[in-house]
C-alpha cells in the first residue's frame, strides 16, 4: 500500500496585516480596534537617531506611550532583552511596538516570553529553548504559559521575521544563538509601509531581500514540501528577483512600486516558511553571524548561493518551475542567483565577508552541534566531511 506522507500546515496566529498604508497613520487605529491604551515601542537605534520617524510616532502616540528603548544591538543580545522586558514590565504596557528589522522583532518576541513566563534572568530564559519533534522537522515551544502580551511589528527590512514566532537572540556569554519558539509570538498585526522603507539604506534593504529569498527557496526546495507553501515561495521568488534591483533609487517615485512588491514578497514567504522544515543555508548563517561578526543577511547571500550549487541535480523538478517562474528556464539556477547578487552588489564568498579559513575551521564544531544544521537536506549533510564540501562551494563564487 502507498504511504502517504502527511502535509502540515502551520498558521502562525496573525489577526490583521495591513499592506501599503502609513504606519503612523494606521497604529492608532489597530490600538482602537484591540482595545490597547499602553504602548511600549522597541525600535532600531539607527531609525530613531539618523531619522525623524519615530519623533513623529512619539508624536502621534501622544499619551498612550509608556516607554520605548532603542537599545537593540546586532543580533539583540540576551543582555538587552532582559533588561528591555524588566523596562517593559514596569512600564506595565498593554502591547509592544516594533519598528525595525529581524533584531529588534527577535528582541519583542523574546521579551513577550521573559513577561509571559515571569522570568528576567538569563538561566531562567535559556531553559525555555525549543524542542524538535519527533521527525526532527519541527520546532516546539517548551513555554505553555499563555501569551501574557502581544506584539504589533513595523517593518523596516525585508527578511520576514515577521511572519514567525521564533526569536534567536545571542547568548553574551557563549556566543550561540539561543532558540525560543513563543507562545503567540509571531506579531498579532503587522504594518507594511512603503514609504518607511526610504529610511532604509538600500544595502541594508538589499541583504535582507536576500535574507527573506532564502527562506522562499528553502521552503521551494524542502526535503519535506507543502503544496501550498511552495506555490506562496515561488511567487515570492518571481517577486524578489523582480523587484529588488528597483530598490536602488529611494527617493524615486517608483521605487514605491518596488519597496510595496518586496513587502508583498515577504508576505508570500512568511505564509508558508514555518510549514516546512528548512535546509543547510537557513541555519548556517545562525553559526556564521555570531562567530564571525557577520550580519545574518549578509551570510545569507553566501550561502544561499553555495546550497544552489550543492542541491543542483538533487532538486531539478524545483528548481526548474523556479527557473520558469522567473523567466529563465535555460540557466542554471545558482547562476541566476549569482548574476542577482552581483547586480546587487552583495557577497558571494566566504572570502567577500573576510573570514579566514581558520576562522571558518573554528565553525565547523558549533555547526554540527547545531540541532538544525546538518537535518532535512534534501542533498544529506550528515558529517564534517559533507559539512566541509558545501562550505568549499561558498570559498568560490
């Protein structure tokens, strides 16, 4: 008799997502509709310091603003989420504001748990790690307290943390990403604004993209797909090698197009990403980004790259309706990904991101601990010699 295997599909608990609209315009109205009157704002360093936007926000906020950090950090360090969700704590807010990117939402869903779970230290926070089950493609919460506050997400990347209820916030003391899945921690209402993408820097906007590409493909190019999540990536893909190239010029009145399709794009890619279990490029980076210096986005771009090669042959049925969604059925598809990352200006290697051979040797012992690292590639990486043969791919370009 055929097995058949069984196809899940997680919904990640999102109650409204408005798309093309003005953040600071629209936030009133969400806060009305669920009835919040407290808001505590986590937001990026940069926007609040080299832009006028979250003056404005403050502005509009008025009275129903009870605290707000910037103190975010590269990979928001447990450090700073302890200390933000005591602030927030205090603050005795009703729901968190995010503005920024795949740091500072990391950081909101870590503090929702620290609230939920009444814990403020790190000991306490690093128990509630995730757990894998049973088939080692999923990721569980090991929290059941239900979610004690909730998240509103402001986009301003393109890398879809929005989409998830997972948060990787660095460990100060081991260097290690920690692993938290959050009860109800994918944001309850998300705001696309196009316009505040202009407060952006376009590399910034570029490596993300990549960011949020790699998640479209790794779902595409699942050991184990779902028929509907594939559909949302391929279309997501199509849009993001369309669209980010447009980005180029902010201040144009049609970069608007592009800035409101590469949000479109993370949509699709989020629906999907969480139904499906992901390969060797989507959690190397969380090795790479952390032992190296190096921000997420950037290694994406890397080893996005080096998985197209490694899974090249192993993957034909994908990565052709791929190549036929984007309208180039007759290359191979890392090369398509490489002309991409060229035109961007982004890196290719492991060279561009300046790590050393040593340094990358020093990775290899983290990465096979790593609970994700070496699990569902379609093109088995099960040991040091497979982990260094696609390692090898991304030294050249």
């Amino acid at each position: 008799m055929h097995q058949i295997e069984p196809k899940r599909y997680r919904f990640t608990g999102h109650d409204r997502v408005f798309h093309d609209v003005s953040a600071i315009e629209t936030l009133p109205e969400v806060l009305k509709l669920f009835g919040y009157r407290r808001v505590f704002v986590v937001c990026s360093r940069s926007i609040r310091t080299k832009t006028t936007w979250v003056d404005r926000l403050e502005e509009r906020l008025g009275d129903l603003l009870v605290g707000l950090t910037d103190e975010v950090g590269e990979h928001s360090p447990l450090s700073n989420v302890l200390k933000a969700a005591q602030q927030l704590r205090d603050s005795r807010a009703d729901v968190i504001v995010s503005v920024g990117g795949g740091s500072v939402m990391d950081m909101c869903k870590a503090m929702q748990l620290c609230i939920s779970e009444n814990v403020y230290d790190r000991e306490s926070l690093l128990r509630l790690q995730f757990v894998l089950s049973d088939d080692g493609t999923e990721m569980l919460t090991t929290s059941h307290a239900p979610a004690a506050i909730r998240h509103i997400a402001i986009p301003t990347t393109l890398a879809t943390s929005e989409w998830t209820p997972v948060s990787t916030p660095i460990d100060d003391e081991t260097k290690l990403k920690a692993r938290f899945v959050v009860p109800d921690g994918s944001p309850q209402v998300i705001l696309y604004d196009p316009e505040l993408l202009r407060q952006t820097p376009v590399r910034l906007l570029w490596s993300t993209g990549v960011r949020g590409l790699d998640h479209a493909i790794n779902t595409a190019c699942s050991s184990s797909p779902h028929p509907f999540a594939s559909l949302l990536a391929e279309q997501a893909i199509a849009l993001y090698l369309r669209h980010l190239p447009g980005l180029d010029n902010t201040n144009a009145p049609e970069a608007l197009i592009s800035f409101t399709q590469c949000q479109l794009a993370t949509w699709y890619t989020g629906m999907g990403q969480m139904s499906v279990p992901h390969g060797f490029s989507h959690w190397m980076v969380h090795i790479i980004g952390p032992y190296g210096g190096i921000a997420h986005s950037d290694a994406a771009c890397v080893l996005m790259l080096a998985q197209a090669k490694w899974l090249e042959g192993w993957v034909e049925p994908q990565h052709a309706r791929l190549r036929a969604a984007i309208g180039q059925p007759d290359r191979p598809f890392h090369a398509i990904l490489h002309d991409l990352l060229v035109r961007l200006g982004m890196p290719t290697s492991l060279d561009d991101l300046g790590l050393s051979r040593s340094q990358v040797d020093a990775m290899i012992g983290p990465a096979l601990e790593h609970p994700m690292v070496t699990r569902n590639n379609v093109r088995p990486i099960r040991n040091e010699a497979d982990l260094r043969a696609v390692l090898e791919l991304a030294w050249r370009a």
